[in-house]
C-alpha cells in the first residue's frame, strides 16, 4: 500500500512530479501531518455510513483518508492544475468523485439532490482555504442545505470567534450567526507546523452540528441578521448609539426605537457584547412589532 499523502515525503514526491508550486492567493496550505487527519476523522465522527462533501481537496491529504472512511465523497476544486495530479493520487478509490469548480459558484442543493440520499447522513469536511472561510460557512448555512454537520479547518482566531461567548472580544454577529444555527465547539488546535507551506498562524478543527431548529425563535430572520450587524459597528459604544445612526434618525423614530427596546427588556445603555442570542431576538421581535 502506498504512504499516505499528508507526509512531507509524500508531498514533496507528487509536487516534485507534477513541478507543482503552491498559489497563495488560493489559499493552498497543504497538510503534512497525517495524526491530524485521524483525530479530525474522529472529531467528525466519518463512518461507512457517512457521505460528504470535501471544499479543496488540493493534492488529496484529507481526500484519501476520506475515501477511506467514508460511504461517497465529493469533492470540488478551483485549480485546475490540481485535477490531474488528483486523478492519480485517489485512483485507488472508486467511491471519490472531484469536480473542477469555485465552491462558491457550485449550486449545491441540485448536487446534493442528484448525488446523495437525503436520509443518509452527509457532512461538509475540509481543510479551508482561509480567503474565503466565512464566506463558504455563511453560504452553506444560510441557504438551508440537507447537511447534518461540518468538521472544517479554519484560522484559530475565526473558529475562536464562532464559538465565543458573550462578554468577550471575540463574541460577535458572526457568533451569533453560527450558533442561530448549529452547535458549535473546537475540536482541537493545529500547529502551523504541519503545513507546507507553513501559514503565519495556527488552525482549528471547528465541528458544527445543526440543530434542528434554531436556537432562538426569531421572526423576521431578514431583521434579525442585520439588526445584529448594526449593532456591532462600534463594539465600544453603547447599543443605542449604534442602533438610533440605521434605525432612528427622527424624534419620532427614536420614540418608538426607545419602546422597542423597553418592550424587549434591554437596557439603551448596554453594549452590543453583553447581549446574549436570545436578548438579540427578543430586540429583533419586539423590533419588528413596532415596525422599527
Ligand atoms: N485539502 C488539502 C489539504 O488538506 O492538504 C488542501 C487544503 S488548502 C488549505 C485549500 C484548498 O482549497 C486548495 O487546494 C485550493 O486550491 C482550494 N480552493 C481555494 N479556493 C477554492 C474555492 N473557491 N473553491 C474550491 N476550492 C478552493
């Protein structure tokens, strides 16, 4: 059997090969280090049971381990130069299926229709490129895809920042965002280390398990997600500041915002940071009934 891909020998063999140099501007930081892949693997909880969906598989690190433990994987890759190397790199597997394409422009709901089995279980695994993390989080989950969980690999800091609790730097809309959705955790931290090339910061495996409904009962979703932007613009002043400059610019306007806010139990005076999801949609409904 061949040694696994995610080694630095290994690597080195296949850029070698293909006289590969790695695009920055793609974000192509190519793991070396296959104990990584095993405990994310497991974090992730891939079984014969499992189908999923891989966001660049580059040389094919994680795709092989994938095809491994997994039922059917899907893979989509934007660099061209990649396709050919990953046809002789997961040849040996037959239940791996790459298509050349920007995540972003792929219509996913007609492919995840097409390919899998709806009642199966299907996971988003991938080692990101960290350009466009957000991005592809926000796009999967605001679109309200068949998929059950996500084990992605991501900057420390954003995955940090996803699984924040209120009253911290790092708590935000993007928070809130996520956990509206899904129950969020760090699996656990990467060393950049293990990369080649080797990124300036370190990573973490953030695992994500959407819930069946979200966490908060929230109205009008349109209102919810913007008011919840708004309302982080100047972290550092208070939640009336911020809000009055979109919501309120007129006497009136700030008559009603005011009566909003009372109706919701929130406190003009408080800082965006020490609301919690549940104070975000009480605000957003309370808002919504007074047609602010
Ligand atoms: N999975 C490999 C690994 O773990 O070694 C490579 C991970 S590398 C951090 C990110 C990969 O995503 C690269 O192969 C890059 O070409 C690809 N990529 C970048 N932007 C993409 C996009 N918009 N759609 C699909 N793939 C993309």
């Amino acid at each position: 059997t061949q040694k696994d891909i995610a080694t630095p020998r290994r690597t080195k063999e296949i850029m070698d090969k293909y006289g590969l140099s790695v695009k920055k501007s793609l974000g192509q930081n190519f793991l070396i280090e296959p104990n990584i892949l095993t405990k994310m693997l497991e974090s992730a909880g891939v079984d014969k049971e499992t189908n999923v969906i891989e966001i660049g598989p580059g040389i094919g690190a994680l795709t092989e381990r994938l095809a491994r433990a997994a039922k059917e994987v899907l893979a989509f890759e934007i660099d061209g130069r990649l396709i050919p190397i990953l046809d002789e790199t997961l040849a040996p597997y037959n239940n791996v299926e790459v298509v050349h394409s920007d995540i972003l422009d792929v219509d996913l709901r007609t492919v995840i229709s097409e390919k899998f089995n709806i009642d199966e279980r299907l996971l988003v695994v991938a080692n990101l490129p960290y350009y466009i993390t957000t991005p592809i989080i926000m796009n999967l989950l605001e679109s309200q895809l068949p998929i059950d969980g996500f084990a992605m690999m991501m900057q420390k800091e954003v995955a940090q920042r996803m699984t924040a609790e209120p009253n911290t730097k790092a708590y935000g809309s993007l928070t809130i965002a996520i956990q509206y959705w899904c129950e969020a955790r760090i699996g656990f931290i990467v060393p950049k280390t293990v990369f080649n090339p080797q990124p300036r910061i370190d990573s973490a495996i953030l695992i994500l398990e959407r819930r069946e409904k979200p966490l908060v009962d929230v109205t009008d979703e349109s209102h919810f997600f913007p008011l919840i932007r708004h309302s982080f613009v100047q972290r550092r002043k208070t939640l009336w500041n911020n809000l009055t400059k979109v919501y309120a610019t007129t006497p009136e306007a700030k008559k009603t915002l005011r009566e909003a806010l009372e109706d919701a139990g929130i406190e003009p005076s408080r800082r965006a940071e020490s609301l919690s999801i549940d104070d975000f949609a009480r605000l957003s409904n309370s808002m919504v009934a007074f047609n602010v």
